[in-house]
C-alpha cells in the first residue's frame, strides 16, 4: 500500500501544488480534494480512482504518524467494511481509512479524514473483542 500511496502522491503532485507530505495537517488538503470532487457531482463509480487514491494516502499518513500496520481485511471485514485493507492501530483497533474518503464523499463535511486521525491516534486500547471499528 505505501507503493500506492506513493504513486497517488506523484499524480496528483505532477500538475498541482498540493502539500501531500504525510503530515496529519495533509488530511486536511484530503478532506477539502474530496469536497471538490464532490462539488462536481461526479458519481462515486466515475471517481473510484481519485477516492481510493486518497484512502489509501490517508491510511498511510496512519503507518507513518501513528505506529500502524496495513492489513488485508478478511472475507467478514470485507464485507463489513467494503474495503480490502484497513490500517491496525498499536492498540490492536482496525481502522477504515478508504472508507472514511468514501463517507466524505458521500455524505459531506460531517465525515472529516482529520478529525478521524485526531480520534483514533492515543487513544487507550479497548477491552478484548472491541477492536474492529468501522471509519
């Protein structure tokens, strides 16, 4: 994934000046793209690209800031999640990244990437069975 996220950045650096640096203030140039392509009325099958893409920025922005892991989501994540791959928190918590950009794009400024990293990063683990939450 850090390969994709990688790649995304040099697309979508290569024509803009956008300051996709993996810092947690990055997230919120993620949340103001997702709100342009959302402005534009494209439907979510037409932008599939850009919103993984940013989902998988965002999740590595989560490896890289605060101590997570990529990991393939099983069939039962999959299906709860409708994603591939989330992020593991040290505290054992899986995060979904790619789907927060999706819920942004969806459903608008109430869905904020940033505020999602401000949640999850620090916080104490949670008692066993509790670590699977959706973004």
């Amino acid at each position: 994934m850090r390969w994709q996220a990688a790649e995304f950045v040099r697309r979508a650096t290569a024509r803009n000046r956008l300051p996709l640096d993996y810092s947690v203030d990055s997230l919120r140039v993620v949340d103001f793209i997702v709100d342009g392509v959302r402005k534009g009325g494209s439907e979510r099958a037409r932008v599939h690209d850009v919103l993984f893409g940013l989902g998988v920025y965002t999740g590595e922005v989560f490896v890289r800031r605060a101590g997570g892991v990529w990991v393939e989501f099983d069939a039962a994540q999959r299906q709860l999640f409708g994603q591939p791959v989330g992020v593991r928190m040290p505290d054992g918590r899986v995060w979904n990244p790619l789907g927060k950009v999706v819920k942004r794009f969806e459903e608008g400024a109430s869905e904020s990437v940033r505020t999602l990293y401000l949640q999850v990063h620090g916080r104490a683990a949670r008692p066993a069975g509790c670590d699977r939450r959706s973004a």
